[in-house]
C-alpha cells in the first residue's frame, strides 16, 4: 500500500468509523470534572463556602457535565458544531481555576478563634490540576473534532467530485 | 480455497443418542454441496462436526488434506453464517462486518479494504452505516455471509441461512448465494431442510435421514434416480406418488390400478415377478388421456400447471401435475396415463435398477 493510498483509506474509514479519540477525551473531561468537584469543598472551613457562588457553582458543574457528554456524542459521529462547543467550554473551565480555587487559597477564615486558609496548597493542586486536566481534554478533543470533521468534509467532497 | 474430506464420521451424544452415522463424503475445491433432509436427520450436527462447534465421535476430518478432527473451531479457517444471523445489535453494519478481522488485529486500513469489496459484493455499500435493526431480514442475512467473506475463509458453512425469510425473499437471497459463489468459486456446505433450495443451488446434495446418508449426488441424479423410497419421496414438489402393484407378465397390477409395462421395464422387473414392489410416479410424469381413471377431489391451478387430487378407482390417492389451466370439479372423472415409472423393492426400498 503507498502512502498516498493509505492515506486515503484511512481517511475513507472515517466515513464509517466513529470519532472515538474526541468523545473519549470529553468524557475524560467529565471525569476530571467530578473529581474536581468532589474535592474542593471542605465542611471545616465554617461558612465560607455557604452563598451563592456554591449554588452557582454547583449548578456548573452539572450543566457542564450534560453538554459535554452531548458533545461527546456529536464530535463521536464528526459533528464540528460540537467540537467548537468543547473549545469554548475547555477555556472556561481553565478559566474557572482563577475563580473559585483561587479566591479560596488565598481566603482565610477563623475558626474556633484560629485563623485557617480555606484552600492549603496541597488541595489547591489538586484541584488545579484536576481542572486543567479536564479544560484540556475539553480543548484537545475540540480541536481533534475539528480537524477530523474538516478531514472527513474534504474527503466526502473529493468523492461526489470523483463520482461527479 | 479447499478441498474436504469427510470420513466415516459418527456424532453419539453423551446420551448415547446417534445422531450422526457413518458419514463419508469427499468436497472438491469450489464445490456447493447441499446437506438435505427432514428436521432431526443430522445435517446440522454434520455441518457443526465440520465447524468443530461439536466434537467427532469417530471418524476424520480433512481440509486440504490436513487432518482436523481435533482442531478446535477457531483455527480451522471455516466461517459459518447461522440461521439468526447472530449480528451485533449494538454495532453498524461496517463494524459487525469488521468485528472477526479487529479481533484478530489486522491492520485497520487492510480490514477497511476487505469490508469495502465484502459490501461492494453483497450490494450493501449504502447499508454500512446502519444498524442491523435498519436492515431487512435479506439484507441482514447478507450481512452475515459479508462477515465471512471479509476472512476468506477456506471453506463457507451454512446453516439453513434462508429459513428466517419469507417466501419472495428467499428466492431472491438463494439467487445472491448462488451467484456469490460463482463469483467466490468458494467451497461450500450449505444445510437446508428445502428441497428447492437443495435443487437450486447445490453442485451436489447429500440427502439424509434418520443420521444416514441416503443419497450423494447431483442435483438431476436425485430427481431422476432416486437411490431410495426416501429419497424418491423427499425430493420433488409435489411429492411422488406411491403404489404397492404386483410384477405381472405384461403389468403391474393392483386392485384397483393396471399399469403396462414396456419391453425394457419388463426384463428389469424379471426377478421381482409375481412379487410385490413399488411403483413410483412423479405428478409431473402423469399426462392427461390413458386409461386410468382418476376421480377427482380437488383442483389447484398454478398457472402454467393444474395440480389435480383425486383417488384411482377409489382408493389409492393420487396427485397429478397436468400442463394448463384446467377446471375439473370435484368428482370428474380425468383418464390419465403415466409417461415415467420409478419401482423400487418394498423390502428394501431401494430403487430397482438395470443392475438388480
């Protein structure tokens, strides 16, 4: 097989085969999603967490998870429309880092009459990471969908040309 | 492709049932051999020896020579399309056909290739991207026999593939597989219980009953010289129509039928004179005009053909075959003749040859 031609076949597969690399890394996005949700909040803390902001941030993370796993499903079968969703939603949620982990590891709260920081480094870490790693899943498998969707529509065109 | 051997194979159960008895039959390279017979008879217990789905309780297997009696299934390199087609529901018609060859770890462009020309065959490129719950059952059933041609199997086995679709749909897959294997020149074994599909497809039939072979040969010598009662009457729609007579000098005679007998039936029938035997004709060797009466009972018009039901002189019942359109009533009277005799030994039941 030549290089040319087995470019093509591999090309050519994409019309059947589904975009597995993107739908996996978005729903790699949900996981490191939940893992950042369940580590950020602490009961310790005293009412720190308690106003809006939580509520808000709470309601987030689930629509977060439900478009993403939406978009898992149409970057599966190249839809770019939801790729370019998964862009946007991959910079928010690295710009989210500079929200909410970042005021707590820079609060301090007194509790029992000592003062405490809300987020200490360590789950402050953490939680960064756990949230870059989601916003770049989100990116990385925006862009693969995209790049792929393009790939796929050039194909198709280049076939009904052939067919033409 | 392949040639197969299949020698003095017997299947017993733990049961201590026989199933299978005895089986020998040599398959050329691109041959379609067609197992027939009535439920229960064994081909299916045969055609699943060979796939090495069932052991062999005597008896060799041979593929190109190789003995595989005791190789198991996966490495015989035979593909097998089931009866229920056995698709994965959950996944398109592309994957479900790719699925043997992603199992083995070809090389994904390789096994697009494969697909591609196995669809391209079969008619079903539109089809890829569906789900097998899209499909017809035809085109499902394709779909299976794609999923074996993409391995290139050495030989195909079928297990009464045809028996989950309706009448119209059948012809039509029965005429994909006949022209599939002209195109593949692929040797095949192919199980039915339809005789039509056995006439209509095979190179050769094997016809089976009761775990016996009762007749090995192509599809004319089956029809033509049935080897047995059997036989006689299992293949041909409608079946033969049987007569106990008693040799005379210059007939067959029963109590209620005289039939002539020419110079050449006469020396055959020699040995069996004054003794009874068996007369057998087809519906389709009854001509109208003659002079044995037969009173009519019923009268199916197909067309081309009359299918005409009714009992000689009263009692033996009777099915002809007479060309165009005719409209006998229930209780006329059609003198009929027979053109073509078959007679077999009533003890034996075997056919009476030149030979016996």
């Amino acid at each position: 097989m030549s290089m040319n031609e087995d470019r093509f076949i591999q090309r050519d597969r994409m019309r059947f085969t589904k975009n597995t690399l993107s739908s996996g890394l978005a729903l790699l996005a949900i996981l490191f999603n939940v893992l950042y949700f369940v580590s950020i909040y602490k009961s310790d803390v005293g009412s720190y967490y308690y106003n809006i902001r939580m509520g808000a941030s709470v309601l987030y993370n689930l629509l977060f998870m439900l478009v993403v796993f939406l978009c898992s499903e149409g970057v599966k079968s190249y839809k770019s429309s939801f790729a370019w969703v998964l862009l946007v939603i991959g910079a928010l949620q690295i710009a989210r880092i500079f929200y909410l982990p970042l005021t707590a590891h820079t609060a301090v709260v007194t509790v029992s009459k000592q003062k405490t920081i809300v987020m200490q480094n360590a789950q402050f870490i953490r939680v960064i990471v756990y949230l870059a790693a989601s916003g770049a899943c989100c990116l990385l498998a925006g862009i693969v969908g995209i790049r792929k969707s393009r790939a796929l529509a050039a194909h198709m065109a280049g076939l009904e040309q052939k067919a033409a | 492709m392949a040639t197969l051997s299949l020698q003095h194979l017997d299947k017993i159960y733990d049961n201590k049932v026989q199933a299978v008895y005895d089986f020998s039959l040599d398959v050329k390279d691109g041959e379609l051999i067609v197992l027939v017979g009535p439920s229960g008879c064994g081909k299916s217990t045969t055609l699943r020896m060979v796939a090495g789905l069932e052991d062999i309780s005597a008896g060799r297997l041979l593929l190109d020579g190789k003995d595989i009696t005791q190789t198991p299934a996966k490495d015989r390199d035979m593909a097998m399309v089931f009866q229920n087609y056995a698709l994965y529901g959950h996944m398109t018609i592309y994957e479900n056909m790719a699925f043997s060859l992603t199992l083995r770890k070809e090389n994904p462009n390789v096994i697009h290739k494969k697909v591609l020309a196995a669809a391209e065959i079969l008619g079903l490129t539109e089809q890829l991207n569906k789900k097998p719950a899209q499909l017809s059952g035809g085109q499902r059933q394709r779909v299976a026999m794609g999923r074996s041609i993409v391995r290139n199997p050495k030989v195909f086995l079928f297990d009464e593939p045809l028996s989950n679709l309706d009448a119209k749909l059948r012809g039509a897959t029965r005429r994909e597989i006949l022209l599939l294997h002209k195109r593949l020149n692929a040797t095949m074994l192919y199980v039915t219980h339809d005789q039509t599909e056995a006439l209509t497809l095979a190179d050769r039939i094997v016809c089976m009953s009761m775990g016996h072979v009762q007749q090995v040969g192509t599809p004319l010598e089956l029809y033509d010289t049935p080897a047995n009662l059997f036989v006689a009457s299992f293949i041909g729609l409608p079946p033969m129509n049987f007569f106990t007579v008693q040799v005379g000098e210059d007939a067959l005679v029963s109590e209620c039928l005289r039939v002539p007998l020419t110079a050449e039936e006469k020396e055959l029938l020699k040995p069996y004179g004054g003794k009874e035997i068996v007369l057998g004709v087809r519906p389709e060797d009854i001509v109208s005009g003659g002079d044995i009466p037969v009173r009519v009972f019923s009268n199916e018009n197909l067309g081309m053909n009359t299918l005409v039901h009714g009992h000689v002189m009263g009692k033996e019942r009777i099915t002809c075959k007479l060309r165009g359109w005719c409209d006998y009533r229930a209780g006329d009277t059609v003198p009929v003749s027979f053109v073509r005799k078959h007679f077999f030994d009533k003890e034996t039941t075997n056919a009476i040859r030149g030979e016996a």
